[in-house]
C-alpha cells in the first residue's frame, strides 16, 4: 500500500485489535516511505479543544475521511511498523499540513 505524507490512515491497534483501530495522520517524509520498514504518524482524536500549540483541528469532510471533528495529537508522534496500517481514509490539505508543520516545529524546538 503507498503511503504519502499528508495521509489520514487508519491504523490497527496493538497486537491486531481491530477494535482499537484509529485515524492516524503521517507526517513521515516521502523519501523513506516507500521502503522503510516503519512510518511516523500523528495520532486523530475526536477529544477536540485541546492544546491549540501541538494539537491541530480537521473538520469532518470526504477529503480526510474523518467523520467527527478531530485534532491531530503532535504532541503524542509515534513510528509504527508500516504492516499496522490497515487502510487510507483520505488527504489532509496543504494548509492542514503547514500548521501540522508548525506545531512540529514548536514541538520539536526545530
């Protein structure tokens, strides 16, 4: 499956639950995405109003796939083996991806 920064993917909980599945956001560059073995993401989650510095809002919409509004959780990065992404559910736009930038920036200290 190819996976490209900017994706809403969704991600296979720990040990195969697919009950714990959830949206992800990969924020991976493109250079290592195609043979790395893992990939770094960003966690959705549908608790919104959290910290405006590193928590980045996306409105429901087709283009994401997500169906509620969620926040991507910078402050909560993690690299997953690639094998434990399931599906891809959409596209973040590009103004999306600058402030996910951002907040990775301040996250980071980068």
């Amino acid at each position: 499956m190819e996976i490209n920064r900017g994706m809403v993917v969704l991600v296979e909980g720990p040990e195969g639950l697919a009950e714990k599945r959830r949206p992800f956001l990969v924020v991976q560059s493109d250079l290592f995405n195609e043979a790395h073995a893992s990939v770094t993401l960003c966690p959705m989650t549908s608790l919104t109003g959290g910290e405006t510095l590193f928590r980045v809002p996306f409105a429901p919409s087709d283009a994401t796939g997500i169906p509620v509004e969620s926040e991507a959780q910078v402050d909560k990065i993690k690299t997953l083996r690639r094998s434990r992404v399931v599906r891809v559910l959409g596209q973040a736009s590009a103004a999306s991806m600058e402030q996910v930038d951002q907040a990775l920036r301040r996250w980071l200290a980068l």
